[in-house]
C-alpha cells in the first residue's frame, strides 16, 4: 500500500479553487443576515410585543424575540468580525 500524503486527504469539494476568498464572503453574507434577524426581533420585543420592563418582557411573544434577538445578535457580530478579519488577510496577502 502506498502512504497516504495530504493531497490525498483533502476532499475535492474543499478546494481553494472553488472558494478563492476563503469563505470570508459567506461568513460575511450570513453574519449580517443573523445580526440583521437580532436587530430585528430586538426592535419587535420593544414595539410590537409589549416593551421591556424592569423584569423583563411582558407578554409571551415578548420573550421569545428576546430571546431570538440574545442569541442572534451576539453569533451574528462573531461571523461579521470573523469575516471582516478573513477579508482583510486575504486583501494583505493578495499584495
């Protein structure tokens, strides 16, 4: 049997090829579309759904887009610096 070199291990379908940026754009595309969702629901839980009090939200829907809004608006602003950081690399490294 022959030994297995790197090359061998690295799936076709992963190539940099296929993605020459590094996956910056998608990280991009789809951070700002889950903080884009946490922008949102935050503004329904203080508008539509009844406001925020001392004690939190008053109505059931309330609460859910808070907690939508605390889960998306934190993993949507990690994917934007992620993406913005792979942009800048690949933007230095093309000089």
């Amino acid at each position: 049997m022959s030994p297995v070199t790197m090359r061998d291990s690295i799936p076709a379908e992963v190539s940099s090829t296929e993605n020459p940026d590094g996956g910056a754009g998608q990280l991009l595309r789809w951070g700002a579309s889950t903080l884009g969702a946490g922008i949102f629901f935050a503004i329904l839980t203080k508008t539509v759904f009844g406001g925020i009090g001392p004690q939190g939200p008053h109505t059931n829907s309330g609460w859910l887009a808070l907690i939508a809004a605390m889960g998306c608006l934190p993993f949507g602003s990690m994917l934007v610096l992620l993406g913005a950081a792979k942009w800048l690399r690949n933007k230095r490294s093309r000089r």
